[in-house]
C-alpha cells in the first residue's frame, strides 16, 4: 500500500479558510432560515460550506428540510446586517429535479457562517464539502463522500460505500454496509463495524479499526495503528509508531505488520492456524501462544501454529516484536 498519496483537498477548501481569516473582526449578527422541499424516489445532496458546523440526518417523511442558522461579522463592502439579510432572504439553497444543491459559490461568503441541520429521505446520495466545521451525517443510504480542511467528520449507519478525507481533525465511521475510505493529514481515525473493506492513510494520528468485515489497509507516518477482529487481509504500516494487530487470519489471509520505530503486537487465539515469518532487525520477539519453531535466529522467527493456514508476516526496525493470546 502507498501511504504517503496525495491528501490535498481542493483549493477552493483553502481559500475559503483564507477568507474566514477576518471573521471575527467587526459586529457579530445573526439570524436563521428554513426551506423544505418535497421529492421523490432517491435524491442526491450536494453540500458546499464555508464555514459553520453540518448535521444531516435520514428521515422517513419523504421531504428535505433545511434549516440554517447564519452570522455574519467583519467589516468590507456592505455591513454585516445587510449580509445577513441577503443570506437570509435568498438562502444558498436549490433544488434541480432529484438533486438538492446547498452552499452555491462558497468562495463568495464571505465573514458569513452557516451552521447547517437538514434532514433527508433515508434513501440520499450524500457529497458534502467544508472549509471550517464539523461534519456528522447518519441514517442515509449513501453512497457518502466528504471532505474537510478543518473540523471533525462523524458518519454513522451508510448503507452503502464511504468516502472521507480532512486535512486537520478527527474521522469517526460506524456501522457501515459497505467499503470505507479515508484520507487524514493529522488527527485520530476510528472505524467501526463495517461490512465491506477498510482503507485508511494518515499522515499523523492514532488509526482504529474494529469490527472490520473485508480487508484493511491501514498506514500513517507518524502515529499508531490499532486493529482488533481482523479476519481478512491485513496491511498495516507505521513509519513511527506501535502497530497491534488483534484477529484471526483466515486459510487464505495474508496478513503484514510493519513499523520502523514501534513495537509490534500481535494477538491471536490459541486454537489459530498460521504461518508466522517474524524479524527485529534490533529488538526481541517474545511468544506466550503454542507455536512449533521451523527456524530461530536472534532477531528472527519462522514458526507455524496448529495446521498451518494463513500467512503472518511481522517486521519492525526498531522495537520489539510480541505475539500474544486471545480469547
């Protein structure tokens, strides 16, 4: 797996933040709108924001309702009342046949914050975009892509595929039918129960994974990569930093554990059929699971558990190497 892809956002993310740089500067106004649409059959919602916190959650009545709330502040052309009013009056809101189109021209808000709570059909596409702001989106059948320079992204209960990268903040998924893709420059990832297969890469932070129902590919410059109820194919990568791997490879798993600088855990049950190939270039490896050693060296380690089965190999450059029981 390539763990150091490109993980820019688009720039019109960039210069929005640029523009948020004076927002607190001036009288603060605010206000609020409401808009609700009524559709039919699957909708797709597309989002654009500037700056203010998103939360869409699926529905069962059939309609889209919008709700906003607005401040405006600084100082430029036009005061702020007047750019809220004029937000207010003639909100970033359309509709065009099954598509719900929010935030048009983003890059012209601003010193405008809108802080967003929608509600949508439970059947909803889902490609929201966010310069500054925390994004939580649940309850839709997806598929759901988004993204961030800043703020926390949440999705919880997608049906289908999931896509999601930021440039600073944390990723939480949850109980996800389908594959899940993330792309961080710093913050924590967690995943959470997930049908189909794991992909993350991060360039800092903590990556966690549980509950996984395909394979994972997971990696990070600097920071720790935690796994636990693996089964499938197992990547994961760590320039510097713990990796710790908890499952049980299937017959025909590959699993591959490595870090330069950071211990490597891996904890399997005692009743598990692998074959293990395991090197420190300078640390131990310890074992407290029955193995039958094929070939022994000071810092390495080829053994097999049980029958044999799916293939582990584990390798770290400076650390230490544990293998250790699960139940």
């Amino acid at each position: 797996m390539s763990r150091h892809r490109n993980l820019g956002l688009p720039l019109v993310l960039l210069s929005a933040v640029a523009l948020l740089a004076g927002c607190q500067n001036g009288p603060l106004v605010s206000g609020a709108f409401d808009r609700n649409f009524s559709v039919t059959g699957p909708i797709r919602l597309e989002l654009a924001n500037a700056s203010g916190d998103v939360d869409i959650t699926g529905s069962a009545d059939g309609k889209v309702h919008v709700h906003g709330d607005v401040r405006a502040s600084g100082f430029g052309s036009g005061s702020s009342q007047q750019r809220l009013d004029e937000t207010v009056s003639n909100p970033p809101v359309e509709q065009r046949g099954d598509t719900i189109r929010i935030g048009k021209e983003m890059s012209r808000m601003h010193n405008v914050s809108i802080a967003y709570t929608i509600q949508v059909p439970h059947d909803t596409e889902v490609s929201a975009t966010v310069a500054s702001g925390a994004q939580t989106i649940r309850g839709v059948r997806g598929p759901v892509k988004v993204q961030a320079a800043s703020g926390s992204i949440r999705v919880e209960k997608i049906e289908r595929d999931v896509q999601l990268s930021t440039a600073s903040g944390s990723i939480s998924a949850t109980d996800i039918g389908s594959e899940v893709r993330v792309k961080s420059a710093t913050g924590s990832v967690t995943v959470t129960n997930t049908r189909g297969d794991v992909i993350v890469d991060a360039l800092s932070g903590t990556i966690h994974v549980s509950r996984p129902g395909g394979r994972i590919e997971a990696g990070t410059a600097s920071g720790e990569v935690e796994i636990e109820g693996a089964a499938s194919d197992v990547k994961a990568h760590a320039a510097s930093g713990r990796v710790s791997v908890q499952g049980n490879p299937g017959a025909d798993s590959y699993w591959e554990l490595k870090t330069m600088s950071g211990t490597v855990q891996l904890g399997v049950p005692a009743s598990a059929n692998l074959h293990l190939s395991a090197e420190a270039v300078s640390g131990e490896i310890r074992t407290d699971v029955p193995i039958v050693v094929e070939e022994q060296g000071k810092h390495s380690l080829r053994a097999h558990m049980g029958s044999g089965g799916g293939r582990v190999d584990v390798h770290t450059v400076s650390g230490e190497i544990r293998v250790t029981g699960t139940r």
